[in-house]
C-alpha cells in the first residue's frame, strides 16, 4: 500500500475532541492528514506530517469527515413532479402518496432499480457523502421487498428493511392482515439482505402496537429497529424506539416534553431530515430542544421521490443551521458523527487514526461555509476507503 498525506488544510474536522481545539469536532487549524490503504493513521498538524509516498497541498482549505446518509429511499422507479407541484399549490402532504411509487417500482425491472440507486448515489458522492442507509419499501409484496433489499445490497452494506412503509393497497381492507405479511413470510424472505427493520409510526400508516409488533418480528430474526417516529402528528413512535433501543427515531418533528427527555437519556439517536420539511412546508422540528435536552442528533436527506427529492447533505446542513436551531459546528456534526451513530458506527464519521479513510476537501477555509454559502457546490474532492472517488 502507498501512504497519502493532505497537508496544508486550514481547518480539520476530526470529531475527535481529545484532538485540536478540545470541541466536538476537534478541530485543528493547519493540519495534515495521512492515509495509509482505507485507514487514517495520522493527523495533526501540517509542519509535523510524517514522510508519505504521496502528498496533496489542501492550499488553505477545509476537510471535513465523509457525510453519513443514515435514511434515504433510493430503490424506487416513477416520478410524483405532480404530486410535489400540487402541494406546492395548496394540497397537504398525506402519507398515501407512496402507492404511486410502489406501482411504478413494481413495474420496473431490477436492472432499471439497480440504475436508478446507482444515479442518485454518484450524486450524492459528488456532494461529499461516504456512507449511506436505504430501504425497501416502494414493494409492499414478499417478492418485491426482497429484491428491492437485493437491489439496494448491491450498493451498500446499510439496508433496512421496511416492508410496514404503508399498508399494502392489496390489503387496504386487511391492515391486520397486511401486519401477518411484514412479520410472516415478508420478514422471512428479507431478512437475510438487511441489517435493519423500520416501520412508518404514523397516521394512515401503522399505529403504536403494530409498530411494536413488526420491529419486536424483526428483531427476533436479527434485524435492530428504527423507526419513523411523530413526522406528521404526536404519537408512540419516539416512546417506541426508546423502549425497543432502536439505533435512530428518525424525523421528530412533533415532540412531547416527554419524548424529549426519553430522547435525551437513552441511546436512541434522533434523526432530523430538514428536506422533507423544506419539500411539504411541514413545520421544522427543533433541534435546539433535542440538542439542550442532551439528545445525540442525526442529519439525513430522507432522499425519496416523493417528500424530500434532494441527495444534498450540505443543503440539510444550511437547513438545520437556519430554520432548526443548530449552530454550524452542530450541524456539520450532526452530519458526519450523528449520522455514524445513527448506523451504530465507530469506524466512520470522524477523521482519527483507526477510522476509514473518508475525507471530504471542501473550496472553502472552513466548514460553516456549508451554511454560510447555500447551494454553492463547495465539494472539491472526496475520498472513500483512501480512494480519491470526486
């Protein structure tokens, strides 16, 4: 293996904080960074840079950790542009909508999926994100769940599934019916492709004691919970993770004092998605409460065709820091440690000997460019594994 070191970096984000300044995000000003294979193995700063077969000169830029998506929806064919122009007029966002894009995925060919996650991934790599989650959830048949999960296996290692997204339109008049399904002989045909289980606790979709019947399923079989959790209205789901330990409550829009304080003294991550937000003109949850409260937050894109259409991490990041209470340093966080919490990662997330090598040069000195300069393509290289991929 050849060793690479990126030197001359005006701000470092390690996320470490027994390195640089002593924050969370370890900050360190004129500082290197030296890759060895997929590893980091050094950093510091730039004037103590050991001797490596490579180096890169920062030129007085920023580096940040490889963003972590830790909720998407990429395995989907169709397209709701009217769904999304109508709500833009006046229409409510209602969970239904999803049906449109299970009919359209059910039609599609594997190869057609396999395209379409390949697309949005390379998009989002081009906007520094490393590390991804997505899932199932647009086939609501045993088959088509399990291929979906197939397909998505093809791309990533973090694939969730979520065959209880909405009650399946073949059992509009069965929902319990339809909950035997996800936890029966669905369960047992994807569990072998995820590494999680997710379900939609929501009006219209799954109340609070199926929600606890299909993660309780999923869990049985190996699969850790997540959940979307209180997106729409108040109700069970946050509680619910709590209690189950899921790894992430992934919305929190509309929150109790007591999903708060449940939020902020378990494990369970919260994960905001200020996209899809941004795309309903639902209200913004408040980060500011979770943070004060002591809550470890999540930034994801929620990318999905339907509600939050952006593979954008540092458009969340400008969202967060504007309309959700987050301060850049939290934000920018949120988006690369928070996110390896939510998958229940050490190994990526931060930039510390031991964690994969996932580095993201930013054309800017520092990280609250992200916020300070929205839509601005600020991404100017990015590596994976030690790889240069942008």
């Amino acid at each position: 293996m050849t060793t690479t070191a990126v030197t001359h970096i005006a701000s470092l984000v390690t996320n470490d904080p027994s390195l640089g300044n002593g924050t969370p995000l370890g900050l360190i000003q004129d500082a290197a960074v030296v890759i060895d294979g997929d590893r980091i193995v050094w950093t510091g700063e730039s004037s103590k840079a050991p001797a490596t077969d490579n180096v890169l000169d920062a030129a007085g830029r920023a580096v940040v950790p490889g963003f972590v998506d830790s909720h998407s929806h990429l395995v989907f064919a169709g397209d709701r542009t009217q769904e999304f122009n109508a709500r833009m007029s006046g229409q409510p966002y209602r969970a239904g909508g999803i049906r449109t894009t299970v009919a359209a995925t059910r039609a599609a060919s594997d190869e057609e999926l396999s395209a379409n996650v390949a697309r949005y991934l390379a998009e989002a790599l081009r906007q520094g994100t490393t590390t991804f989650e997505t899932k199932s959830g647009y086939g609501l048949t045993v088959e088509d769940e399990a291929r979906a999960l197939r397909v998505a296996a093809r791309h990533t290692d973090e694939v969730t599934y979520l065959g209880a997204h909405i009650v399946s339109p073949d059992y509009a008049d069965d929902p319990a019916g339809y909950v035997d399904l996800v936890t029966g002989p669905m369960l047992e045909a994807c569990a072998p492709h995820a590494r999680w289980i997710d379900v939609f606790c929501e009006q219209g979709a799954f109340d609070g004691d199926q929600a606890r019947a299909i993660l309780t399923a999923g869990r049985a079989k190996g699969l850790h919970p997540r959940i979307h959790a209180n997106q729409l209205s108040h109700g069970p789901g946050v509680q619910l993770a709590v209690e189950l330990d899921a790894a992430s409550a992934d919305h929190c829009t509309h929150l109790t004092d007591a999903d708060v304080d449940a939020l902020g003294q378990g494990d369970t991550v919260a994960t905001l998605l200020p996209g899809a937000e941004f795309s309903t003109r639902a209200t913004w949850p408040d980060a500011r409460r979770l943070l004060d409260a002591g809550a470890t937050v999540a930034l994801s894109t929620d990318c999905n065709p339907g509600s939050s259409f952006t593979s954008s991490m540092p458009f969340c990041i400008a969202l967060a820091v504007r309309d959700m209470g987050m301060t850049p340093d939290e934000a920018i966080w949120s988006a690369t440690a928070g996110g390896a919490a939510a998958l229940r990662r050490t190994d990526i997330g931060r930039i510390t000997p031991g964690a994969r090598a996932d580095l993201v040069l930013l054309d800017a000195p520092s990280h609250v460019h992200l916020a300070y300069r929205p839509g601005v393509p600020l991404v100017s290289a990015v590596w994976r594994s030690g790889q240069r991929v942008v």
